[in-house]
C-alpha cells in the first residue's frame, strides 16, 4: 500500500508516516476552550483533525484520538464570575455546545475527550516528576518551568529564549497565553488567588496551568509518546513548545514524532474579528440558512496548510456543489439502465480510487480528492448520456463514493437515503394522508415523523391551502 505523506513541524518536511508500533496510531488534538462557541476558525482546524482521522482509518490504521477540553483556565474562570455562575456549570453548557457543533458538522468523536479539572492529580504528578528531575522550581506558592534546563527548547519554534528580550533570567510568565516575543519561565502551578477554583497541592492550593493540561492528559490516555499532535498554527509557540519541555522533562522520552499544524482562515480577506463584524460560528451560518454539508465542504477548499479565506460567495459555492453531489447521487439508482456491467465503467472507478489516494497520500491534499471525485462524476455522466451505464456500473460507482465520503464526510446523508428502495407514488399518497390525518387530530409528532421519513427518501412536501403537494428532490 502506497505511503501517507505528512508535513512535519519539526523536522520541517514530508515524512512517510507509520504508528510507531504499525498498527495504532495515538494522536492527541488539542480541543477546545470550552468559554464560547467555537468559531469558524476553530472549527476548520477540528474539521482538519477529523479528515486526518478519517484518512488514518482509511489506510486500515486504528486510531486513539485523545482531544482535551479545557475547563479550567483565565478565559472560563473570567466567563463564570460574569454570569454569576460556578466553574462547572459555566463549561458544560458551552462543552455540549460543542459536542453538539461538531455532530452538526459530520465530525467523528474521538476516542477521548478528557476534561482538565477531571485530572488534576495527574497534572499534580508531572509537576513533582518535573521538580524532582531539576526542570521545575517553586516560587512564592507557584512553581514554574525553568527553560534554562531544557536545552531543546525552541526546537519546534525555532523561538530561543536567549534571541528574545524576556529571557528566563528576567521574567516568570504566569498568563495561560502570551505573545510571540515573550519566552520565560512559564507556570506549571499557579497559586490560588481569590474568588477563583483551587485544589490542594504539596505547593500549596491553586490549580494548574494551561500548558500542564495537555502534557499530563496525553501521557495518561496515550503513553510518553504520541505519534501524531495535532494543533492550530498559533499553538505551536507557547503551548506545544512548552508540551515538548514538560513532557521531555518528565519523562526523558520524545513526546511526539509527528507534529501536524492547520493553518489560520481569514473572512472576506480580513482577519475575522467581532468588530469588524465578520465573527461567525456554525449556529450563525446555519441560521442564515447555509446546510452544514455545504459548510464543512467550504472548510476543505483550500489545503490545511494554507490560509482559507472564507467568503460567502464561496459558501454559496459550496451549496451548489453540494447539490451537484446530491442531484448525481439521487439519481443514479433510478436510472433505466440495462443490465449488466461495462469495462469502461470499471476503468473509470479503478482509476478513480488510485487518483483519490495519491491525492490523500501527499500530506491529506482534500482539494485534490476532491477534485478526483467530480472527475468521476463528469465522466460518468458521458457515458449516460451516451447510453453505456450498466445497472452493476452503479453498485461499484457507490462503492467508491461511500469510500471516498468516509473520508470526505460530505456526502453521508444523500448515500445512506440512495441505498433505501425507492419509494413508490400510491405509498407517498398514503404517507400523505396519514400526515394529514394525524394533524387534523393534534398528532403533531407523529406528523412530522412522516414528514422526516419522507425527506429522507427524497420527498419534499409543500403544505398549501388546498392540500399538501409532493415532488423527489
């Protein structure tokens, strides 16, 4: 089987990747802060993580993803006292916000997702390991990194703190986020200060900082060494680098082989912000009546190392190619085809598979795949108009869209509905009239069940003042 090429961080190149043990492949993804909705721009990087997922699945990997939720930091204690509210209430309505978005959004669930005030004896214990090996010191009920002693620090950066003003000898960063021009020794343990969440410690009562979150949880789901970390761009300094110094620190093993970052989106050309007014998450969108299909396709146009610029023209794009998707899709199984099969059919598909995969297998190129996707679809639509499909032309035609979607995740719905028997005309009617029915009798849900079924196989109703009107989408 052909190679996955990814693009490593650190090394700075293509690598041929292999879980290290040739059969699991243990990625840790940083997740979300759980303060707000997740925005667009977070969104496209968990979308990223999926389509990695996905891919590895595809080459007949398993794979323990591990994404973190971060409960407990400055933004979700800030977030609380605002609304008057304890820690854990305040993130689990925003945590099944974004269980719910990435549902909305076709996105697999991990195989973990720890919360970080779930863990904190864990975190306590890398902390002392950290002390105990000579990285870490105590300082005032705090303890923080000394980078001083880790001399592979910058490695995944290229940040060396001895290049920047703020060295180590001069300043203790205690903020979860800092800027690029800042280095020092960062918290690992921040003591308590008033009116916010403490735990006991040997230090003293405080709670953790934000980079010892996701040392301590990936090392306890997923072992010293992780194969593949996942990230937005802008993590890689402070916080993974400072992953790489915690875990390194504690427990003198590499702590990733492979680092694989997204890169940023912009909106309308600008970066997105709240005052420019070009601030959306999915909820906004789909408000507006964008399909959520449509906007995790315009979330893969552009390779996940590049910058997306995301534009509502694109996103009505997306709607139409979306459609193009489903209108093929639909209607294919009902094609008056002969039957039999064709050796031009076969050629088309197998040439279609090789084409999907080398896409894949150059560092998960999703605009590529695609691309290879619509080449099939053109070319398939020739040969019906030219009269050469085959009824078994259309099973290995699914067949590839249903491999191609696994990956992809664009086109679930409309292929699950194409393997349903088509619905007959006299069973619509009848469907119609119990509907009907069942609304003139206050049976509002078991109407709108029919009006689902129905959907699902491809009927739009219209209810109009002299009957309910059908037509297949």
């Amino acid at each position: 089987m052909p190679m996955l090429q990814l693009y490593n961080s650190l090394t700075k190149g293509k690598e041929a990747f292999q879980p290290a043990d040739g059969h699991t492949a243990r990625v840790y993804s940083c997740g979300p802060t759980v303060y707000d909705f997740a925005h667009i721009g977070n969104l496209r990087t968990f979308v990223f993580n999926d389509i990695l997922c996905r891919y590895l699945r595809f080459k007949g990997f398993e794979v323990r993803q591990v994404m973190n939720l971060t409960d407990v930091d400055d933004k979700t204690i800030a977030g609380a006292q605002a609304e008057g509210i304890s820690l854990s209430e305040y993130t689990q309505k925003y945590t099944q916000y974004f269980f719910e978005d990435i549902d909305t959004l076709n996105i697999q669930p991990a195989w973990k997702y720890p919360k970080a005030t779930e863990h904190i004896p864990q975190m306590q214990q890398m902390v002392q390991k950290l002390i105990d090996n000579g990285h870490a010191y105590v300082a005032d009920g705090s303890v923080y990194y000394d980078i001083s002693s880790f001399a592979d620090y910058g490695k995944l950066s290229g940040i060396r703190p001895e290049e920047l003003s703020g060295s180590a000898e001069f300043s203790r960063l205690e903020g979860d986020q800092y800027e690029r021009e800042e280095a020092g020794d960062f918290v690992l343990w921040k003591a308590a200060k008033p009116n916010e969440p403490a735990w006991d410690s040997p230090w003293g009562p405080g709670r953790p900082g934000w980079h010892i979150e996701c040392s301590a949880m990936s090392t306890a789901y997923l072992g010293p060494t992780l194969d593949i970390h996942t990230g937005a761009v802008d993590l890689i300094f402070p916080h993974h680098e400072n992953e790489i110094a915690q875990s390194e620190g504690a427990t003198g093993q590499q702590f990733c082989r492979f680092w694989v970052h997204g890169e940023h989106l912009i909106v309308e050309g600008q970066k997105m912000s709240k005052s420019l007014g070009n601030f959306f998450t999915l909820r906004d969108l789909v408000e507006q009546g964008y399909s959520p299909p449509a906007i995790r396709h315009q979330l893969l146009t552009a390779h996940y190392r590049q910058q997306l610029n995301f534009t509502m023209e694109g996103l009505q794009q997306s709607e139409r190619t979306v459609e193009r998707l489903n209108t093929f899709i639909q209607r294919l199984p009902r094609l008056p085809l002969p039957e039999g099969t064709s050796e031009q059919a076969g050629e088309i598909v197998a040439r279609a598979h090789q084409d999907f995969e080398a896409a894949m297998d150059d560092d998960l190129n999703v605009p590529g795949a695609m691309g290879v996707v619509f080449e099939l679809i053109k070319q398939v639509n020739m040969m019906i108009d030219a009269g050469q499909l085959h009824t078994e032309d259309c099973e290995i035609i699914f067949e590839f869209l249903t491999e191609a979607d696994s990956v992809l995740g664009i086109m679930t719905q409309q292929l699950a509905a194409a393997q349903v028997e088509p619905i007959l005309d006299e069973e619509i009617e009848a469907l119609i009239a119990k509907r009907q029915a069942a609304r003139e009798h206050g049976e509002y849900e078991q109407a709108d069940e029919i009006r689902d079924q129905l959907t699902a196989q491809g009927i739009i109703l219209e209810d109009t003042p002299t009957g309910t009107l059908w037509r297949r989408g």
